[in-house]
C-alpha cells in the first residue's frame, strides 16, 4: 500500500522496485569483488604490479600507491605501523613494507 493515497502498487511499479533493488545488489557485488581483486593484486608475492615498485620509495610515493595523504604517510610511520628507514635524513619505506601493511589491514 502506498502511504501517501493507499492504492497498492501496479504490477509495473513492483517489477521496477524489484528490477532496482535486484541492479543495487549487483552493482554492489561488482564493487566488493573489484576492490577483493585489486586487494589480492596488490598483495600477491610475486605479483607482476608489486615487482615493477621500487625496492625502496619515500613516504611520498608509499603513501601515493597505498592511495593516502602524504601526512597520513607520515603518521603511520611515526606510529610504526609502517615500517620505515631512516638513511641520513632521508626516510624510506621498503616495497615489503607497503606488502606487509596491506596483508596485516586494519589491525591496530
């Protein structure tokens, strides 16, 4: 029943609620599984997108291929969480450490 005048839907108006809601669950499914696919991509050993990084790269270009501000970068590193290291003044993320944040998630 329609709340505002009380008439039932036509069988019309049910198919294209129920098309709607049948495409929302679709769409959804599509976006877990490529963001499950770019997830394993980027965490696989071994993988052809993690061999072509560099051995090491600054907390810039870490915090560009993790798709995070640069100051976020820079927080994770201050906390450890990921793993860093310093050379003079310089500070490198290794590409085993970008692997390594991503396998562990959002552990904290």
């Amino acid at each position: 029943m329609d709340p505002l005048d009380g008439t039932k839907p036509s069988q019309l108006e049910r198919a294209w609620a129920e098309a709607g809601r049948a495409l929302g669950r679709a769409l959804s499914l599509t976006v877990q599984a490529a963001a499950r696919d770019a997830t394993k991509a980027a965490t696989t050993p071994g993988d052809d997108t993690a061999s072509e990084l560099p051995l090491t790269m600054s907390v810039q270009e870490a915090a560009q291929v993790l798709g995070i501000s640069r100051a976020a970068a820079y927080e994770l590193v201050h906390r450890q969480e990921l793993r860093s290291v310093r050379i003079g003044r310089r500070i490198v993320v290794p590409r085993a450490a970008v692997a390594e944040f991503l396998d562990r998630g959002h552990e904290r």
